[in-house]
C-alpha cells in the first residue's frame, strides 16, 4: 500500500518540492530560494506544519473546507463509494446514484427554480460551462449574435482560460493570451479605493449603471450575460454597497440579461445563508458552485440552472462535459457535507453565533493605526490597510508590499490570514467557535503591531501623492 508520511526533515521535503513541484500563482524561483511551509494534518479550524506548529486556518484552506478538516465521516464515505463504484462517466445516456442525489439535493437547497445541475470537477470547469451554456442558450433561441458576456475587473472567476478571461485580473490577462473574444469587463463596486468624493450609496449606483451603459454600448443584441460573484472574494472581500445589487438586478430584467450569479465562495453558508444570492438578494439565472460544496474533501464544481436555461439547452445536444462530471466519489463525499451543514444546522451557527461574534470583533481591529475600513459579510471579512484613514489614502509603496509584509508577520504567528494588495482578507471554516476567534483575532493584532513597526522601520509608512 502506498503511504504517503511525513518521515523526512523539512528541509528535504522543500528541496524535493523545489525540484519537482510547480506551485500556483507563485514566483518558483523566490519560493525555492525560501521554502514552503509543509503542512501535514488537520482538525477543525487547526492546521500542523513538519516543524510542529500549530496554525489557525482563517482562510478555510482556500475558502473551502467550510466543515472544519479532520470529519472522519467524508473518508468514510469516500471509501465506501470507491469499494462500490469508484467510477463511471454520466455521459452517454447513464448515470448513477451519487449524481441523481446531489443533483436532487442542489436543486432542494437552491433558490427559485435553479433545478438542473451541470457537475463539473471545479469553480473553473463549471464557469467554462457556463460560457459555453449561455451562448448556446441564446443560439438555441435564434439569437446567435448575444455571445458577449459583461463581468468586472478584480473578479475572479477560476484559471482557466475561459474562466480567467471571465475574471477582471490584469496581472492574469498578462499572460498566456487571455481574455478570449467576446469577454467585456466594467468597472467593480470597490468604494473604499475608487469611490472617490461619492458616498457609497451613491458609487453603489454608479458602478450597476455601468452595466447599463455597456449593455447600450454593445448593443442589446450582443450581450448574452452579466456575471459576478455576490461578494467578491479574491479580489479582496469587497463588500458591494447596498445600492449595487438592486440596480443589477433592475438592469439585468430590464433588457433581459442572464445573471450568472458566481457562488463557489459565497455558497454553502459563507454569507450566512445558503447562498450569497439569499443574502444580497439576487435573483440569478445560473448559479457557480464548487469549494464548499464539498468543503474541500474532494474536487467537485458545478452550474445550478434555472427550469427556463435547463429546457432551452435540453432541445438539443449540447457537446460538452467533464470525464469526471458528476464523480461518484466526489458526489457522494460531497452529499455528506451537505448532510453535515444541514443536520448540524452549520448555517444557523454562522447566523447566531460565529457570524456575530466575528463582526464585533473584526470591526475594532479599525482601532489600528494602520486598519482604515473593517467590511465583513457572514464569515467572509477583509481590512484596509491604509497610511491616512481620513483620506482613503494608498501607499506610495508598490501595491502589496504592505499587505506582504502583513502577511509575514501573520504567518510568523502561525496565523493564516490573506493579502490581497493592501487588503487583508479572513474567510475561517464556518463551524468556528467563539474562543477560536479570539485566537485570530489576538494573533491578528499581534501581526498588525509588527507589521506597523517594520512598515515604519521600512520607511514605508508614506502615502502615495
Ligand atoms: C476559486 C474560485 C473559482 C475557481 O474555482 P476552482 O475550483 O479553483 O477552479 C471561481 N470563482 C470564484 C468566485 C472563486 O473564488
């Protein structure tokens, strides 16, 4: 039997990394020069690195294992379903249990009349459905012409190439010849840096009303959808204003624009309800899921559909698919974290206890000399770092260089916490506890203190002009 264990020093264990492995948005040669952290095992909101540490996870690994790790009951799952049946395809007219029961509970727990699940092995797999289903969904009602899809700049949507030409990162368009045809990004709903003298209501406002504007550009026979994420995440936790997400939701009925609402962050609780579209209050046509639909134990992603999308698509083929679409192992691990966020009530957790908890907490870290804004939605916060609060102000230093900093300092403290340019961001595992809470938040002062020291030392404690 093949055990894969930790019996070798860390040090050996990164120089076989460094020649052997490519890591993911990451600089290979910085990180060979320094060495990863090894993390070993897991349980509840802990991690444990080769060197012994005990790390507090507030990022929920990749905002996904919204379960909390170490849930014996997913293995167990995943190993039953592997000694029944480990594989099978659903193209081709067959299918299996696993998918039939995640399908049927999706559509259960979505809102409206999103009923029909497209599974897919990621967020990025499932908004390349998405790209693809949208244009054929316009074709198929003889409207060939709407293939153009808006979304913002700073959103993420997933790495691939559709997905990352869907997403608004610059430094991501830089490489490898994206953003395919037919992609149009308007700006995003970022006040605490782009709102200038307007108030936030007022930027709110502005910011839908580009949609407007570029639906009216492009013309309303070319434009196929509007997607975002209800709350963007890696973009940095940016908390829309109230007034933006009403004004899209006007806009997108109004010249009958499909909304792809992109959940693999918000969904499963991460916002406090089901779905961040709950929370935010969207009506969308198309849901992304992936990450917390199985917390992370197993790679699934998915497209929830509305009956109206589902029944134009299904009057003909549509040629496309995953060979492991609808994965039986992933399907079933992913139904048992369904079970567990219902039966233990996870998101009532979120909504009475943990959620509460953290937005008081969370909001006095603007007592910091260096926090500007504190925003959070659900389990789902982010803070400003900024060198004057009453201006808004940037720092002169080349965007991240702080938040880097700041990230240092936190992962010294063995706290995950992370940067998104000056930002930084929190989005722990949904079934953390009060006192768990207070650890990051005590470790998060800690690093915020050193972090302001050596900014200070740096001589970057400047504003840009
Ligand atoms: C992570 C993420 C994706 C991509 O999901 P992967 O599983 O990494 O492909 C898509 N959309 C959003 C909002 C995400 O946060």
């Amino acid at each position: 039997m093949t055990t894969i264990t930790n019996h070798m020093p860390t040090a050996e264990l990164q120089a076989i990394d460094s020649a052997h492995h490519m890591h993911p948005f990451t600089a290979g040669d910085e990180l060979a020069a320094k060495g990863p952290r090894v993390i070993t095992r897991a349980e509840g909101v802990w991690l444990n690195d080769s060197d012994g540490h005990r790390i507090i996870d507030a990022m929920a690994g990749l905002w996904c294992v919204n379960i909390g790790y170490g849930r014996t009951e997913l293995a167990d799952v995943a190993a039953r379903q592997m000694r029944e049946l480990p594989y099978y395809n659903t193209f081709f007219q067959t299918t299996h249990v696993p998918a039939i029961a995640l399908a049927q509970k999706l559509a259960e727990l979505a809102p409206g009349d999103l009923n029909h699940v497209f599974f897919a092995g990621s967020g990025s797999e499932a908004n390349d459905t998405n790209i693809r289903m949208v244009r054929t969904y316009w074709a198929m009602k003889g409207k060939p012409t709407k293939s153009v899809i808006i979304s913002r700049k700073n959103a993420y949507h997933g790495s691939s190439v559709g997905s990352g030409s869907l997403g608004g990162m610059a430094a991501m368009h830089a490489q490898g010849g994206m953003p395919i045809p037919d992609i149009h990004h308007i700006n995003q709903p970022h006040w605490w840096a782009e709102g200038g003298d307007m108030t936030p209501e007022e930027f709110g406002l502005a910011r839908a009303r580009e949609l407007e504007e570029a639906i009216l550009e492009l013309g309303e026979d070319r434009v196929a959808a509007f997607i975002a994420e209800p709350v963007q995440g890696a973009g940095g936790v940016i908390v829309p204003p109230d007034t933006y997400w009403p004004e899209i939701q006007r806009i997108c009925d109004k010249y009958e624009i499909l909304l792809i609402a992109d959940e693999v962050i918000c969904g499963f609780g991460r916002t406090g309800n089901w779905f961040g579209s709950q929370t935010l209050n969207i009506r969308p046509d198309i849901m992304t899921i992936a990450k917390g639909l199985s917390s992370g134990y197993q790679p699934i992603g998915g497209s929830i559909v509305s009956d109206e999308v589902a029944d134009v698509i299904g009057q003909g083929e549509f040629n496309h698919g995953y060979t492991y679409s609808g994965h039986p192992v992933a399907s079933a691990v992913a139904l048992e974290n369904l079970r567990i966020l219902e039966e233990e009530d996870v998101v009532g957790h979120v909504q009475r206890v943990a959620a509460p908890y953290l937005k008081e907490k969370w909001e006095c870290l603007t007592d910091h000399p260096m926090v500007g804004e504190a925003r959070i939605v659900g389990m789902m916060g982010s803070i400003a770092l900024t060198p004057n609060k009453e201006t808004r102000a940037k720092f002169a230093s080349e965007p991240g260089t702080v938040g880097y900093i700041c990230r240092e300092r936190c992962f010294a403290n063995n706290l995950v916490m992370r940067h998104v340019g000056d930002r930084m961001i929190i989005s722990p595992p949904l079934v953390i506890q009060p006192e768990e809470i207070d650890v990051i938040i005590d470790r998060a002062r800690i690093a915020l203190d050193e972090a302001f020291t050596k900014i200070k030392e740096d001589g970057l404690w400047v504003a840009a002009s």
